[in-house]
C-alpha cells in the first residue's frame, strides 16, 4: 500500500522493514526520534522509504557494526584475563 505524498514515497513499517531486512520496533523507534518522516492514515504509520533506507544503510548499520566491535573487544580481554 504504497502512497505517494508531495513526490515522496510513503510504506507501511512493516514492508518497510521486510525490504530492509531490519524489524518493526527499529523503524517505529526512529520515527519517533524524528530521524524517519512518517504519515498516520487512520491507525497505520507509513514511514518515508528513501528515509528509511538512508537511516538503516547510514546510521543503523553502523551502530550495529559498532556494538559487535565493542563484543568482540570484550571477549579478547577477557580471554586474556584468563591466561
């Protein structure tokens, strides 16, 4: 149910995040940071999906790849720790 609003794009979350490959709660949580333009339609939130792919390949992404090297950092030290 793609609707078109002032040239842009509007989706629901839910395909959104299926395209994405990311869950609801990220996009509703962004959305509600303001960092993804939404629309409600009745009791639905369509969120912008350029938005939504520039928030998740930009800001996203990264934080997740920066969690995994704070893991990981902490797994070498305590190996170390161990020996």
């Amino acid at each position: 149910m793609a609707v078109v609003i002032n040239g842009r794009t509007y989706e629901l979350v839910t395909v959104v995040a299926k395209q994405l490959g990311v869950s609801r709660l990220v996009l509703y949580r962004a959305s509600k940071a303001g960092k993804i333009p939404f629309v409600r339609i009745g009791g639905r939130r369509l969120v912008d999906l350029e938005a939504a792919q520039h928030f998740v390949a930009t800001q996203y992404r990264r934080k997740t790849a920066e969690a995994m090297r704070r893991v990981w950092r902490k797994r070498k030290q305590r190996k170390r720790l161990d020996k």
